[in-house]
C-alpha cells in the first residue's frame, strides 16, 4: 500500500512514498534519516524545518512498527548512537562472524549494520528468528 508524501528538501521538492523506504535511522536532535532506492545520498529530515513531513514519517513508523503481524519484518536496533528502523525483508544478506555478530547492509545505503548478541540481544534475537523464518538457515 503506497503512502505518499511530498517534502521540499535542500531546495528541490519530492514526492515519495514510503513504503518503498526500507529503513529509517532515528538520530540525535530528533533528525530522521533515510534513503531513497538507488540513492547514495541520505534525506535527513527535522521536525524545525520541516515539521508536517516529519510527523507524517513518524506515524508512517509507529504504523509499521505497532507489534501487529503486518508489522512482521521491521525491526528496532540501537547501532551507534542512532536507533535504526530497518524492514529486514528489503536486505539481501546477512553474515556472521567468529565473534557470532551479524552483519548486513541497510537497503538503498551504504551503512553497514552490525549487532551483537551481548550488546543488543533483543534485535539480536528478533534477527536471527528472521532470517530463520525465511531462509530456513540457523545463523551463528
């Protein structure tokens, strides 16, 4: 289900719809960041400048996020100073190390995200039933 939005950012205006967002990071100051598909370049968005966009993108977020089953593959994670709202059916692969930390890269972006089962074992945990549930593979 397509959720149109249209913000001006850094003088241009788009027009985007967030469902085809796989990812938002939740920064300091109360920024929001995320990437449009094949774009290198992030969209950070404040709720001074551009107030009506973000609170729209904000409800678009708890929505996908409520805990229902719709909101089945999005999931939480605490990552370096920055909470990261993230679909995990839009990654293409996960890794895991020696150290059994999973890795993988956020759709549309290239920011790697890596999470380890003592420093976040909630995500960790919600992660590995993902890929499990999808792939049919156990990782670590």
């Amino acid at each position: 289900m397509a959720h149109w939005i249209k913000l001006l950012y850094e003088r241009e205006t788009y027009i985007i719809d967030l469902a085809g967002i796989g990812a938002f990071c939740a920064g300091p100051n109360h920024r929001l960041t995320f990437w449009l598909k094949d774009g290198n370049q992030p969209i950070i968005i404040h709720p001074k400048t551009n107030p009506e966009a973000y609170q729209i993108i904000l409800d678009y977020i708890k929505q996908q996020t409520a805990g229902t089953p719709a909101a089945g593959s999005w999931v939480r994670i605490n990552y370096d100073r920055n909470e990261y709202i993230i679909d995990l059916s839009r990654i293409q692969a996960f890794s895991c190390d020696a150290t059994q930390r999973i890795l993988f890269w956020l759709p549309n972006a290239r920011e790697q995200i890596v999470i380890n089962p003592h420093g976040n074992p909630g995500a960790y945990q919600r992660v590995q039933d993902y890929i499990y549930k999808t792939t049919g593979y156990l990782i670590p």
